[in-house]
C-alpha cells in the first residue's frame, strides 16, 4: 500500500472517529440540558410554586411569540427583529378596537366607533375583568395583523427576496420596521400605559398557596389553546406539510409543485395572528406601553434559539423554560434584572448547543 493510500485511509478513520466524537459530545450536552431544566422546573414547582407559575404563564405568552418567530426564520430564513414591536402593535390594534381611543391634541379622543358600544359588549364573563366584547378585539386584532405582516412582505421583504439580498440586508430592513412601528404607536397612542379594563380587581386562592387572577388562567388557557391549534395545523394539514417542506428545503419544495408564494403568505398570516394574540395577553397581563416589544425581543429569541429555530415545539418549551427562569430569578435578585436572565440563557445556549434543544438551524 502506497504512503498516499495510507495517508487517506488514516484520515478517513479519524474523521469518522471525529464525527463519531462530536456526535456523543453534542447527545451529551442535550441530555445534560435537558436534565438541567428537569431540576429547575422541579425545584421550582416545589419550592418556589407561586413564583413557578407565574413563570408558566410568562412562557406561555412568550411561547406563542418565539413560535410566530420561529415559524418566519423557519421559511424565510432571517431573524424578524421586528416582532417584539409587532406583538405590541397587535396588543394596540385590540385596544383601538375595542375603546376606538386615539391621542388628540390635549386629550385622548375617541373615533367615534368601538367594540364597547355593542350591547352587553362590557359585561364581565364570570370572573373576568372584561366582556365579549374583548375577545371580539382579540379576533379582529389577529386578523388585522395577519393583513399588516402580509402587506408589509409585499412592500419591503418581498423585493429584497426578488434582489436576493443577504440575511444582514433582512435584519436591518425588520430593525428600521420596528423603529416605525413604535414610532406609529406613539404617534396614534401616546407614551403613556393604557391597559383594556380600569380599576383594581381581586385575586383568588388556589390550591398549594397560589394566588392568580382570573384573568391569568384565561391567559395561560388561551396560550395553550393557540399553541395546540398552530401544532395541528403544521404536523396534521396538508397546508402545515408543505410549510415544513418549504422550512427543511426550498428549492426542493418549489420544483415538488408546493407553491412558495403562497407558503409564505400563510406564514406571515399565521405569524401576524400570533403576534397579535401574544400582544394582547401580555398586555392584560401587565400593561400597554409602545416600549414592551423592544423588552420583549431577547426573551423571544433566547427562547426560539433555546428551543431550535425552525423548530415550533422547540420554541414551546424554550418560552417555557425563559418564562420560569425570569420569574424564579426574582428570589435571587431585583426584577429589573430579568432580561438580563434571558441575555444569560442566549449566550450559554450559543456557547453549549447552537442548534438548540431539537436541533434547529444552526
């Protein structure tokens, strides 16, 4: 045998040793980050269980914005740093719609039409601070973001597609879109918080010392409804096929006759839809205010990267595991460090598994 020939053999056998290496090396690291978040959810159900609720309800509300997230990086490839403001956008569309409150020259002023006028409309429904007349605006909100991400696809991202632009092209084009829409908002709302219902409202005792409202069980509800409804619709619809198709190989997928066109109308449909409805559960959750999606943004990424990009029950679990942390870490230090616990979970993630915990776009 030739020295070349031996050369090659010896470097095929260590290649295979390598990635057979790398391969132990990156299960190893998953089973290790899996069995972290085991015990932190664990610890804090038992020992911190006000606290690690709160969190769940955090994460669900964060879950459906990283898988609105996820779901765009999965089919267009680019990190939408608009969404955090979208989500809020959303959350001031239902408020428009349901008060028609707008900034006037002294005072707020209203345009004469709301959701508030129908009758009944503020009704509370059992327990809740608020009417049919909410959940009206949550829908038409949804609906009205699904056409404004589509109309904004049409008027910038579409033609940049058209030039092939790069990804760093894709990112500075969604920041200067961010920056309108909070322009937008404080333009048409004003700096100041608004929340959907006035006034203070009561919470209840549940079992194990937790102390919820009722508005808070209807956010996690709500949460989780909409995340099982997006999961149908991709694993168990021949519209959710074509989307994963068109996520793992485009080129693929638009010579196998899948229309990319209208995937990717879908897609911002979908995505516009659950920035909406994240929007508004975090804003009855805390309040409205035009700066809470740019906050907004590091936990929606650590989350979706944690969970793998491109992966939406990745970004599920990711939400979840962020929502818990953040809450939690308040035992250990001031809320204002909370998106400081987000930055810590991004950077670790990057560092120990890029492709997150079901391995994602790298």
């Amino acid at each position: 045998m030739s020295m070349s020939a031996l050369a090659g053999r010896v470097t095929d056998t260590l290649s295979t040793a390598f990635g057979r290496f790398r391969g132990l090396g990156d299960t190893a690291t998953a089973v290790a980050i899996w069995g972290l978040i085991g015990v932190l959810f664990v610890w804090a159900a038992l020992a911190e269980t006000q606290l690690f609720v709160v969190g769940i309800i955090v994460g669900g509300v964060l879950a459906l914005g990283a898988i609105g997230l996820t779901l765009i990086y999965g089919i267009l490839r680019f990190g939408n740093f608009a969404h955090g403001d979208s989500l809020m956008f959303g959350a001031y569309m239902a408020f428009l719609f349901l008060s028609g409150t707008v900034v006037g020259e002294r005072q707020d002023t209203s345009i004469g039409v709301s959701l508030r006028d129908l009758p009944g409309a503020t009704h509370r429904l059992g327990d809740l601070t608020f009417g049919y007349g909410f959940i009206l605006a949550i829908a038409l909100a949804a609906v009205a973001m699904a056409l404004f991400s589509i109309a904004i696809d049409r008027l910038v991202y579409r033609p940049l597609r058209r030039r092939r632009s790069g990804i760093v092209i894709f990112a500075v084009a969604s920041l200067g879109i961010a920056f309108s829409m909070r322009a937008l908002m404080l333009i048409i709302w004003g700096p100041g918080p608004r929340t959907y219902v006035s006034g203070i409202h009561r919470a209840r005792e549940y079992p194990f010392d937790i102390v919820l409202k009722t508005d808070q069980v209807f956010i996690i509800g709500a949460a989780l409804a909409m995340a099982v409804i997006v999961y149908c619709l991709l694993f168990y619809t021949k519209l959710g096929k074509a989307m994963r198709a068109m996520a793992d190989n485009p080129d693929l997928a638009l010579v196998s006759g899948i229309n990319t066109d209208r995937i990717i109308v879908w897609t911002w449909a979908i995505g516009g839809s659950l920035m909406a409805v994240a929007g508004v559960l975090l804003a009855l959750q805390a309040n409205l205010k035009p700066e809470l999606g740019f906050q907004l943004l590091l936990p929606l990424f650590a989350a979706a990267i944690l969970g793998g990009l491109g992966k939406p029950q990745g970004a599920f679990i990711g939400a979840m595991v962020v929502g818990v942390t953040q809450e939690v870490s308040v035992e250990f230090f001031s809320a204002g460090y909370k998106p400081g616990v987000a930055f810590v979970i991004l950077v670790l993630i990057l560092l120990v598994r890029p492709r997150g915990l079901f391995g994602g776009s790298a």
